[in-house]
C-alpha cells in the first residue's frame, strides 16, 4: 500500500468516527429537548443522597448534605419605591445660606455701580456661597422683582441687575440682614450680620 492510500484509509475511518459520534450527540440532545417538551412540570428524579453514620471516635454532629432544588424560571424581579421628595413647601427664603448669598450679591451690585454680573463672576466674588445657591437667589430675587436679568451672549450666560426700585431694594436688603445668620469671617454684605437670635 502506498503512503496516500494509507492516509485516504485513515481519513475516511476518521470521517466516518466524527459523523457516528455527532450523530449520537445530536439524536441524545433531540431526546432531551423531546422528554422536556413532553413532560415540562415533572423533574428527572434526584439521585439518592448518601448519609454516613457518625463514627464512634468523634463527638462531632454528623451534617447531612441537602439537595438544593434548582429552578428553571427566572427568579421575580424585586423593585424598590423610588423616593420622591415632595419639594412643593421648598422656599428657599426660609434658609440662612439664602440670605447670606441674597445680600452678598446685592451688596456686590450696588458697590459696582449696579453693572451686570453673570453668576461666575458673582461666585468668584462671594467665597461663603455656592455656584447654586447664587443661582437659586438671582433667581428668586428676580421673582421678587429686586434683581432683573437677562441672558447675555458674550458671558453665555444671565446677567443680573438691581432694579430700579431703590426703596423695594433696600427694604428687602434690611430684611434680609435682620434674619440672616452671623458669619464670624464673611466679606459679603460689608458688615458683620446679626444671628437669628
């Protein structure tokens, strides 16, 4: 026999081993998925679970093994309540951060000669308040008719100033100074600010 007869021989008895072996591979996945159609409530019986007698010697309790039961469906899906924050009785007037950043920035306005000023360059010029709580009093003091703004292209930004009413203006700057709390090393506002007491 010549040496390509030999290997011929070898691939085709190969060949022939690999279809046989697929063969039964896919007919035993068939019967699988034909007994579970067939029979979808009803489990393949457990194999037997061995328990070992204690041994004399050992004073150790003897733990059996317990077969979990595995399930096929998808495990109910858990969902929380959501919070919600019922943010309807919010006023920000009401607290001591508003005020402080309320007469820092009309402070700031009426010192400059009440020339437009965009949030940024308010927040760099009042150290005690935060980027949102200017932002949060420009705005409510433009509800209350004490600042006035717009947005300004060059700062990409709202711009606020003083209104016009100077009596409304310093009323609402008395107020705000009679309720606000004291910071011991604020430079908004001027002068030093009595506490709520």
């Amino acid at each position: 026999m010549s040496l390509r007869s030999d290997i011929s021989f070898i691939a085709r008895t190969l060949g022939g081993a690999i279809r046989q072996i697929l063969g039964e591979a896919f007919r035993i996945v068939a019967d699988t998925l034909l007994y579970r159609k067939q029979e979808p409530t009803e489990a393949p019986p457990a194999p037997p679970v061995r328990v070992e007698a204690p041994v004399a010697r050992s004073r150790r309790s003897v733990t059996v093994a317990r077969r979990q039961v595995i399930s096929h469906e998808p495990p109910p899906e858990v969902t929380k309540p959501q919070k919600v924050r019922d943010r309807s009785n919010y006023n920000p007037r009401d607290h001591g951060q508003f005020k402080v950043a309320a007469i820092g920035i009309l402070q700031t306005l009426m010192d400059g000669g009440n020339v437009p000023m965009s949030v940024p360059a308010l927040d760099k010029v009042l150290p005690n308040s935060t980027d949102s709580m200017i932002r949060t009093a420009c705005k409510t003091m433009v509800e209350d008719k004490v600042l006035a703004g717009k947005f300004e292209d060059s700062v990409r930004s709202v711009v606020y100033w003083v209104e016009d009413n100077l009596e409304l203006v310093t009323s609402y700057l008395t107020q705000l100074r009679e309720n606000a709390p004291e910071l011991p090393t604020s430079n908004e506002g001027g002068e030093p600010q009595p506490s709520l007491d």
